[in-house]
C-alpha cells in the first residue's frame, strides 16, 4: 500500500511540473547590440521583453531564419532593424517595376 502512494505522489509531481512549464517565460539573461547584418536580414519577427515582467532586463527577442533560438539584441538595434526592414521593401517595390 505504501508503494502505491508513493508512485502517485511522484506521478503527481511530475504532472504539476510538467504542466507548468508552458507558464514559463523564456527570457534572455544578456543581449548584444553589434548583431551583423546578415544576421537582421534574415529576421522573420520579433518580440519585445519588458524588464517589469517576468524577465529581469529588457530585450530585443529576434526570431532569425535558420537559427533554432532567439537571438537577444539590446532594444536599441529595434532602431537598426526597422531602418533596415524599410529599405529591404523599398528595395524589393523598386525590383518589382
């Protein structure tokens, strides 16, 4: 009988744990501001992290082409990706005359 109780509190436990890991945020624990271009061209997204939420600095989360894991740049390169997102469509409407 013992053993039985044993066995569902360990199955208990591995459900809770497993259950709660989706709640989990991922956050990025350091971020790098020189990202090379080649790099922000191939940005398929990104998110913002917020140092007042769950994660303890603020970030730039990229999604990158290619690359399993988000690429942690300082938000200052938002700037950057954006500049560089306008002249990739400006240059792809130019192409397309």
């Amino acid at each position: 009988m013992e053993l039985k109780v044993v066995f569902l509190i360990v199955c208990l436990c591995a459900l809770a744990v497993a259950s709660t890991e989706a709640g989990i945020h991922k956050c990025c624990i350091e971020t790098k501001q020189d990202i090379p271009i080649r790099i922000l061209q191939r940005v398929q997204g990104w998110s913002v992290q917020h140092s007042s939420g769950a994660c303890d600095i603020s970030a730039l989360m990229l999604r990158v082409k290619g690359i399993r894991k988000p690429v942690c740049a300082h938000p200052k390169v938002k700037e950057a990706l954006m500049m560089l997102m306008r002249r990739m469509k400006q240059k792809k409407q130019k192409d397309a005359y």
